[in-house]
C-alpha cells in the first residue's frame, strides 16, 4: 500500500549499478578514452583509490598523477567528449552489454505516476554520460529531479543539489531515502543522516548487508517489497559500518 498522501517521499538514485550496469565496460571506454588522448595509460581505476568517487575528483586527481598538474576546463570538455562518442559507440555495437537492474524502468515509471513520491537522481557521474545511460534503458530523464558530478567534487554535494531543488518545487518533503549499491553509497548516506536502500542485483547482498545497510534488494521486481523498504530503511547502523 502506498504510503500517506500527506507524507511526500523524495526517492534518489543512484545510476551505475543501481538503475542500470555497465561498469565494466564504461570503466574500458574511460581508459581507453585517456590512452587515445594523452597516449598513455590510466594512472589508476581503482575507484576505492580516490579521494571521492566522483568523476570530477576523479579525473583531477588522475590529471594530477600522471602530469602533476591541475585540469583545464576546455580538456575537461574534450574528455567528455571522446568518453560520451565513445559509450555511444559501444551502445550500439553492443546494447547486451548495457542492461538496466530488472524492472528499474517500470518502477521509476511507477514512482512518477504516484503522488505520494518524487523521484531525484544524484549520480557521481558527469551529466552527459549518465545520460546516454538512461536513454538506453528507457528511463525519462527529463521527469526526474536531476544532480550530476558537473562542477561538484563530492557525492554529498551532488545529494546536496538534488534535496535543494526538489524542495523548491515541493515543499513538504517529509521523507528522504536514497537508492545505492555502493560502499560510498553507505558512506555518503550516514554522513548524511540518510536512509538507505541497498541494491546488489547480482544477489551479493552481504556486501552492504555488512556496512549496516538496514534493507537490501536483488532488483525492483517485487513493487511492494520496494515500497515497503521506502517506508522502513534506516541510515546504516555506525556501529556495523567496517570501510576498509
């Protein structure tokens, strides 16, 4: 059953491995992106490695490592560039590659129509990667209350964002939980005071189950399983929390 029509529920998503996966093949367009611009190989894709798993942090401190010195704007632009054509590239020679999370579709299409949520993305990805992402996926980007990595160098800036400007359009938000699959996610949510759903579509839900995530899902298969873990996740338990 939905929840109360007077507690509106702003629901935020994460995108990679939460609304669609591709990771593996987006991280091979990133590196193959940087050797075909600046002839070399990627200093590090280990994302635990950074500071913040944001692509703007990211590829400073990628910059920073392999040339010791800061990004410019226009060769920002330009990576963005070569990286989108490139996952463009690979979406059509290879759309079995990129699949949303079961049912992720129809339950972001679900949430829209309902009037008790509203529905943010904040994603540590740059705009116009994830949305190539969405688009091939179905999901209507243009709905959604959007934040991306664009000029933010951390994943609570991009939350940040997306809390702001969804209260400027409804103002009574008494609910705020976000849709993650990572250890960043976690950490960003208890920094945060935010609940949590953990999403794990492969089944490993141990690894959020572990960090004191409260409620973990496989997919968006079961509408009411979601709803219900809406209603009751909890900020991840501090006390179960063990980043390495």
């Amino acid at each position: 059953m939905p929840l109360n029509a007077d507690a509106n529920t702003l629901i935020i998503f994460d995108i990679d491995g939460t609304l669609l996966y591709s990771n593996a093949i987006d991280s091979q367009c990133y590196a193959a992106t940087f050797n075909r611009i600046y002839g070399q190989a990627l200093p590090s894709l280990d994302l635990s490695s950074f500071s913040h798993v944001n692509d703007t942090t990211i590829f400073q401190e990628l910059i920073k490592a392999a040339f010791n010195r800061p990004v410019d704007p226009d060769e920002l632009v330009h990576f963005q560039d070569e990286f989108v054509k490139l996952i463009q590239e690979k979406r059509q020679s290879n759309p079995e590659d990129f699949q949303p999370v079961p049912h992720s579709k129809e339950m972001v299409d679900r949430l829209l129509h309902d009037d008790n949520f509203i529905v943010g993305i904040a994603t540590g990805g740059w705009e116009r990667p994830a949305s190539v992402k969405l688009a091939h996926v179905g999901i209507p980007k243009v709905a959604i209350i959007g934040s991306y990595a664009d000029h933010k160098y951390t994943r609570e800036a991009i939350l940040e964002e997306t809390i702001e400007k969804a209260r400027k359009v409804h103002s009574n938000i008494q609910r705020i939980v976000y849709v993650g699959d990572a250890p960043w996610d976690v950490r960003t949510c208890k920094r945060m005071n935010i609940p949590l759903i953990g999403i794990r579509w492969k089944g490993d839900s141990v690894t959020l189950s572990r960090l004191g995530v409260s409620h973990v899902l496989d997919n968006y298969t079961d509408y009411q399983a979601f709803l219900n873990a809406v209603k009751s996740c909890q900020v991840p338990d501090e006390k179960k929390v063990e980043f390495e």
